[in-house]
C-alpha cells in the first residue's frame, strides 16, 4: 500500500472579490461578488512508503494547498486522497498520529520558550510516555545536533538552528510519513546542508517517507529520487529526478574566448547564440539537432581559440524551462 | 544506532492506562505551558496588574465625591466600601480576560492554524486550556494588587463567604466570556476582519455589564435590560456576589450563568463544526 495516494483532487477556492475604495467594499457587502480560483485541478499521484518525493512548481501552483488537504486541515472540492489508509479531512485527529508536517513559513515552537519545553508539550499531546519521551528527545537532539540549542529560547534562535530544532519537534512522534513544505526557505548554502542530511538520515534510520516541497533545486536533487512538478494545480512532469537530467542534458552551453577579435556577425547553424563579445561568445545548442563535430570545427575555424568550456544545463535551469513551457 | 533506536518508540511507547488520563494529561500540558510562558516576562506581568492600581485610584475619587455629594452612606444598598471592593473585583475579572478572538483571528489569518488543527486534540479545547493558563495568572496578580490598594483605601474586604462564592462565579463567568471570544474568533474563518464584533463585545460588557458602574445604580428599565442579557453574568454577576455573599444571590448568579452557558456553549460547538468543514487556511 502506497504511503500516499491521490486521485483526481480538486481544490477550488471562492474568494471575494472586492472593488477599490470605501464604495467597492460597501457594495461588496451588499453583494458579494465571488471569484473562483483553481489551486489544485485534477492531482493524482502516489508516493510510497518510506519514499524521499520532490514536489515542485512555481509560485501559486498549488504545492501548499496540496499538503494542506494531506494532513487534514483543507477539505478537497473533489476527488480522493488516502494518507497511510486515512482519508485526512475524514480521520484528521487519527492521522495527526502518525503524520507530521513542518510548514516553513510559520513557526510552531513557542517563541519565548526553549525548544525543549514545546519537545514536551508535544509530547504529552503525542500520549508518548516520559521515559520513550526522553530517550526519544535526546536521540533527536544528537541527529539534529541540537543538543546544544534545546535549552535557549526559540526567539533567540538563528533561522537555521530554530528550523532544525521544528524539524526534530515534527518527528517527536515518530511518525512514517513526513510533509514539509519549504523547510529550507531563507535558510543559507550551510545551513541547507545541514538540513538535508538530517532529513536524509532520518529517512535511512527510521524509513520515514518525506514529501518535500522546495524552491531549492538543489534540495530536490540531493534529497529526492523522484520528482513531481506541477504549475497551475495539475502536474507537467513526475519522473526519477536523474531521468529529469539526463531528458534536457543534450542541451549544451558553450562558452568561447579567442586570442584574436571575433567577427561581430559570428554565428554557427543550428546553435543559438545567446551572447557574441569582441573576444568571445556563449551559445547553446541541442546535440539531438545539432551535432557536435560541426560546431567544434566551426569555432575552431572562427578563429585562435583561447579557451572553451562546455556545460550542461543545472538541475534549476531544467526546471526552470519546464515551468516556463507549460506557462500556457 | 539503527538497532539501539528503532524500537525507541513503539506503538506502545503511548501512555499506557486509561485513555481519559492521557486526553486530560495533554491539556494540562498545554495549561501549564502557556503558564510558563505566561512567566516569560514577569516585568511585564506586573506592569500590566498594575493597571488596576490607576483604575481604583480614579474609581476612588469618583465615588467619594458622589458619596459625599449625596450625603447618604449607601447608595442602592451598597457604601463606598461595597462599590469599591465590587469595582475592583469587576476589573480585576476584566483586565484578566485574554483576548482570544484576537488570538484567534490572528491564527487564522497569517495561517498558523493549521498547526493547531493538524494535531491531536480538539482546537477548542486547547485554546481552552492555553487561555485558562493565561489569564490564570493575570488574575492572580489583579487580585492581589487590587485588594492591596482597596485595603488601603476603604478598609477590609467581604469575608470568607464573598471570596468562596466569588470564586465558583469567577470561573463560570470566565467560561461564559470564553464562549464569546470563541465565537468571534472563529467568525474569523468566515469574514476577514473580527475587530466589529470584538469592539461591539467589549461596548456591551462595559455599558451593560456592569464594568464600569454596578447594575443596581442604574435605573430600573436599564437594570432590567442588563440581568436579562448575558454580559451582566459575566462581570456584575461575580463582583455583586463579592460584596454581599448571600445564598439567594448566589443562586441567581449561578442559575443565569448556567442557562446562558448551555445556550452559547451549544452555539459554540455547534459553529466550531461548521467552521472546520468549511475551513479556508490562508497562507503558505
Ligand atoms: N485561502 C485561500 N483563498 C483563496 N485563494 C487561495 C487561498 N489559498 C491559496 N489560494 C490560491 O491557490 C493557489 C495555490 O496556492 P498555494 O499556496 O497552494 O501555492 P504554492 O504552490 O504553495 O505556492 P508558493 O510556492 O508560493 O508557496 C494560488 O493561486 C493562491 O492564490
Ligand atoms: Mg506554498
């Protein structure tokens, strides 16, 4: 039985829509005038047990709205979810057991306490007992290497030290499936590392299954095996992340630098040229439309080659051009 | 490490015993925290009790000049004493509501609800409990501050009846007043901006409540108007029964907190209901 299972979900909110100015909001007491937005249209996919699933898409695709219906607090406008054999918005308080979820944007340790006291409270809210409660918060903190943190009040936290102490705070309960949604946001290059090897041992040691939503391509590259992108609530891509790579890596990106003046039309068939200097250029191309010896032999002929450095595109540029192609 | 903390928690690592122990555990939990927290700032604490002291001060001045001006030692049957030990025990229940509509409202609107709703006890009651830490302990100080200032002003307060009596309809009063700010809190989850209803709220409880001025001061039309409205049980209700600890009044006040209690307890619960179902989560 697969972790997560969605079929054909629909979220449609009804917002009102309100003109500008003290006359628009009185007429919009009047009548409201409600406008429908489609944030998620038409979802199905699965994640299994103990899986590390990637759930990308641009700003507003519906990632958020998604996990929000998964742990329960969202009810769907149609369609089917089961989330280890619950349907959440029907078994909200049963599944809050065994699910544990970190929304990025908002905190849920108390600010003026230290972390530990909220590691308490969640877990008398957990029903855990004191002795698995303890052995289970000094087990963490090691992982997270909090150890050192659990004591000082939250407020006086770095934004790196206070999201790994809500990570741990999510895991508490030792739950088998695990939704975060933007865990590294604002966080910097080391603190991010961090965090995804923790997430990344924690899911080795206690086979907890992670849906992860990130900006950050990099977090779905080293985390995630599989990926889903969605845009506009429906999914454009799902696929291994390494079958998401190796589909765009014949796109090349060449840069060249001459000993000598370049001609100011210079240009290769087939090769897109995205920037021509006086010195030297950058280009792209698609070895399955153009192949390569002719664009070798076409730079070599351009002039006294200095230096040439070939690239593929980076996972966020992939990404980034399937947004931009189902931008419809 | 695998092998020491795979089994560290094991579906039975859950409380053992009765279940209601755990269910009761997690909320006093969730009391004694926000009690804790509550202490956080203990500057602040005091700060905000003595506010009270301001209050009496000016409510001092106030009826001692009408007093005077009358010339008779009580008004409506209450002297100075009475009024100012009634005043203080009326704002003392005030000042130590917590506005939890506002907390509410908040929590609702920039989204943070969703941690609250997506964990295993009833959102009603956990704001029930972090409420009752809260204003546990501004009460305590209001009390104390304020019975130090009214000592030193008009003598020794009510006997021991009046504090035990007060006691049981401080409670209810604060549960009625917890049903209210309930409601405006989850109105949130409908319209976008609550600060209508909690003004209107605050208005009635201080004009019809009995706040600022006992009810019995007022004339008999209005006096009707109020003790037939629920905003008197939670403010005249308990400072009256202070100041004159009889059994006849204590079954009043506790009969109206009753009914009122049953009739917006059951509103509470049963828009609680319509609200999850329809609930829209902003943010994220
Ligand atoms: N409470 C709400 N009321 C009305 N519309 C909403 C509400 N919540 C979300 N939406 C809309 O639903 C769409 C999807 O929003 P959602 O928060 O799921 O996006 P997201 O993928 O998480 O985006 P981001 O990466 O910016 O966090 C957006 O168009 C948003 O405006
Ligand atoms: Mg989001």
């Amino acid at each position: 039985m697969p972790a997560i299972s969605v079929r054909d979900l629909r979220k449609t909110f009804q917002m009102k829509r309100k003109a500008a100015g003290l006359r628009g909001s009185l007429r919009a007491l009047w009548r409201p005038d409600y406008q429908s937005v489609e944030a998620v249209r038409g979802l199905s996919f699965e994640m299994e047990d103990g899986e590390l699933l990637g759930f990308i898409g641009p700003n507003g695709a519906g990632k958020s709205t998604t996990i929000k219906i998964l742990t329960g607090i969202l009810h769907p406008s149609s369609g089917e979810a089961a989330v280890l054999g619950h349907v959440p918005w029907e078994q909200r308080q049963a599944l809050a057991f065994q699910i544990g979820s970190v929304f990025g944007q908002r905190p849920q340790l108390w600010y003026h306490l230290p972390a530990v006291d909220t590691f308490y409270l969640f877990g008398k809210i957990y029903e855990l007992d004191d002795s698995s409660l303890k052995r289970r918060i000094s087990f963490l903190a090691e992982a997270f290497e909090i150890e050192e943190l659990l004591e000082t009040p939250v407020r006086k936290l770095s934004l790196g030290q206070r999201m790994r102490c809500e990570v741990a705070a999510s895991l508490l309960h030792k739950p088998r499936v695990l939704l975060l949604d933007e865990p590294s946001i604002g966080l910097d290059v080391v603190a991010k590392q961090r965090l995804r090897m923790t997430i990344q041992r924690m899911n080795e040691l206690e086979g907890v299954g992670v849906l992860l939503t990130s900006h950050d391509a990099g977090d779905i590259e080293t985390l995630c095996r599989r990926v889903i992108i969605i845009n506009h609530g429906e999914i454009v891509y799902r696929d291994k992340v390494s079958a998401l790579k190796r589909r765009y890596l014949t796109v090349k990106t060449v840069d060249v630098r001459y000993n000598e003046q370049l001609a100011p039309d210079f240009s290769l068939p087939g090769v897109e040229m995205v920037k021509v200097g006086r010195y030297g250029a950058k280009m792209r191309f698609d070895t399955r439309v153009t192949p390569v010896e002719p664009v070798i032999s076409g730079l070599a002929a351009a002039g006294s080659l200095a230096d040439v450095t070939v690239s593929e595109p980076s996972l966020e540029e992939v990404i980034s051009a399937i947004y931009e192609r189902t931008e419809a | 490490m695998r092998s020491r903390e795979a089994d560290v928690l094991s579906p039975e690592s859950r409380v053992r015993g009765p279940a209601a122990a755990a269910v009761v555990g997690k909320y006093w939990a969730i009391f004694r925290t926000q009690l804790v927290n509550s202490l956080a700032y203990p500057i602040d604490l005091l700060g905000r009790s003595l506010a009270i002291v301001l209050f009496m001060w000016i409510f001092m001045n106030l009826w001692r000049v009408t007093y005077g001006a009358t010339g008779a030692s009580s008004i409506a049957g209450l002297t100075l004493a009475d009024t100012m030990w009634y005043l203080m025990m009326a704002e003392a229940v005030m000042l130590s509501k917590r506005d939890l509509s506002e907390t509410i409202s908040e929590q609702v609107k920039d989204g943070s609800v969703a941690y609250l709703l997506n964990k295993p006890f009833n959102f009603i009651l956990y704001h029930f409990a972090a409420g009752l830490g809260h204003s546990l302990l501004s009460f305590g100080g209001n009390l104390l501050i304020g019975s130090g200032i009214v000592w030193l002003m008009v003598g020794p307060p009510p006997g021991i009846m009046g504090w035990l009596f007060a006691g049981v309809a401080v409670a209810l009063s604060w549960l009625l007043d917890f049903c209210f700010s309930t409601l405006i809190g989850l109105s949130a989850f409908v319209v976008e901006e609550t600060n209508a209803f909690r003004w209107i709220y605050q208005k009635f409880l201080l004009l019809l409540g009995g706040v600022l001025i006992p009810l019995d001061f007022f004339p008999a039309w209005l006096q009707t108007i109020s003790l037939n409205l629920p905003f008197a049980w939670i403010i005249y209700g308990p400072a009256r029964l202070f100041v004159d600890p009889s059994l006849a009044r204590l079954g009043q006040v506790l009969l109206q907190q009753g009914i009122w209690l049953a009739v917006f307890g059951g509103i509470v619960w049963v828009t609680y209901r319509r609200a999850v179902a329809r609930l829209v989560i902003n943010g994220g």
